[in-house]
C-alpha cells in the first residue's frame, strides 16, 4: 500500500507541473500499471528489520513471524541508503 501511495502522489505531483510546463515532459504523465493480481508478479516491501538475520547468513530470505523461505537467488533485492 505503501508503494501505491507514492505512486498516485508522485503522478499527481507531475500533472500539476505538466498543467504549468508541457515542455518538461514528453507526454502526459500516466498512472503505473500493474499486473495481475493471480498471474502477475507482486512487489513486496520488507525492511532489514523484518528479515530474519540468522537465515540470511545461510541465503535464505524468511520474513519474521512468516512460514516463507525463500533462497536468495529467487528474488530480487534492492537496497536503498535513505529509507524514509
């Protein structure tokens, strides 16, 4: 939810500056499409604090307090320095 949040702010933000400056973009700005919710890949957001340090040491990625194991070569990880 977090992510659709930030989309629909960042995509108003860029209509109102599209409305004042059309030559700064492109095309008009365009909400994110996303996939199917049954045969589409889903994004999942996790904080270092919500991984289980212990399997990670061994390349397996378990959410805390989940029956999810998934080995490190199964996902993609993207890490960023300014969490907000």
């Amino acid at each position: 939810m977090m992510i659709l949040d930030k989309n629909w702010k960042n995509f108003l933000a860029a209509n109102e500056v599209y409305k004042h400056n059309q030559l700064k973009f492109k095309s008009r700005p365009r909400l994110t499409r996303y996939k199917n919710k049954i045969t589409g890949i889903n994004i999942v957001v996790y904080t270092t604090q919500a991984i289980s340090k212990r399997q990670l040491k061994k390349g397996i990625i378990n959410p805390s307090k989940t029956g999810i194991y998934l080995k490190t070569f199964e996902i993609m990880t993207a890490v960023r320095a300014n969490c907000r």
